[in-house]
C-alpha cells in the first residue's frame, strides 16, 4: 500500500453528523476489507465504519448489539494500526482511527456491502 496522508474537507454536512463525528475537518485514509475509504479524524473506528455505513453504504453493522463504550467487548475487530503491522484484536469502540489503518475483520455481524 502506497503512503497516504489525511486530506481536508469541509467538515460535517449536517447537525446530525456533528453530533455522530465531531466537528472534524480531515478525513483519513483507512483500508476496510482490503478497500480503501476516507473517515473523519477524531473518531473510533466504530464510529468510522457508522460513517461508512451513512455517506456510502459500504458496511452494515448492528450497531444496537454493541455496547459503544467498552464495557461489554462486543465490538471486538482484527486490525493492523499501520500496512507494516501485524494483525491484531481490539475493540471498534476504544481504537482511534489513523492514516494507514486496516481493518482486516469487521465486529460479529458485520458485513462488506460491495
């Protein structure tokens, strides 16, 4: 995977997404499934993946199964923080996404939509 770096964008479209994403300014590059995708800074990665789900239908996750703030362990993923990781376990709800991240095994229940 070649180098990428966060790119601006006029931040949220709607009070809703305020609400949902913060009042984020970059989007960052992120692989999801081996595809590449542009998520709001500031965000987890469950977040990210709502994101997703709204602006691009690209994944469906049962977001009213997951706890969203770590007390339950149900949002559990494998991801590499970096293309020169190893694959890892960690929890949609608790890791922040960054330039270069790939999610490499969506939450239980989670699915591809392409």
């Amino acid at each position: 995977m070649a180098a990428l770096f966060p790119r601006p964008c006029e931040g949220p479209s709607s009070d809703e997404e305020v609400d949902l994403f913060g009042d984020y300014r970059q989007l960052f590059p992120i692989h999801v499934l081996g595809r590449l995708f542009w998520v709001p800074e500031d965000n987890t990665v469950l977040r990210a993946l709502q994101f997703l789900e709204l602006r691009e239908g690209a994944v469906r996750l049962p977001y009213k199964d997951y706890c969203w703030n770590d007390t339950k362990g149900c949002c559990e993923m494998r991801y590499r923080p970096t293309p020169e990781a190893e694959v890892v376990p960690a929890r949609a709800c608790q890791t922040r996404v960054a330039p270069g991240l790939e999610v490499v095994a969506l939450p239980k229940g989670g699915r591809a939509c392409w």
